[in-house]
C-alpha cells in the first residue's frame, strides 16, 4: 500500500494544475454516474452524507490554497 501512496505522491508532483483539473473532471464525472444508480428513494439520505464530505475535505483543500497563495503574495514583496 506504501508503494501505491507513493506513487500518487510523485505523480501528484509531476503534474501541473491542468493536469489536476482533468483528474478532478474525472471524479465528478464518476460521482455522478454513481449518483444516478442511486434509487431516488435513497436519495435523501444520500445526499446530506455527500454533503459532509464535500464540507471536510474542501475546507482544509481551501485553507492549504489560500495559505499557499498569501505565502506567494508575501514572497513577491
């Protein structure tokens, strides 16, 4: 499993943002399709637990960026 997590690392290194916004497109994408196999009976129940890890993984992903980008700005003064 480390080798596996490894080699995301290094391929995450390789990349570019573009390369990143294509993978991103690809797992909306997938979680769409599986969105859709969900019985619409389900769906409410599904929908709040999408929801929560939408909000726990978006936020530190946002806080990382603009963290990120306040470092840029200060570096450039």
């Amino acid at each position: 499993m480390n080798k596996l997590f490894d080699a995301a690392d290094r391929y995450i290194r390789a990349s570019d943002w573009k390369t990143i916004a294509v993978l991103k497109f690809c797992l909306i994408s997938l979680g769409l399709m599986a969105g859709m196999l969900i019985r619409p009976e389900h769906k409410k129940a599904v929908f709040p637990c999408a929801l929560g890890v939408f909000f726990v993984t978006y936020v530190p992903l946002m806080a990382k960026f603009f963290r990120v980008f306040a470092e840029m700005r200060e570096q450039e003064k």
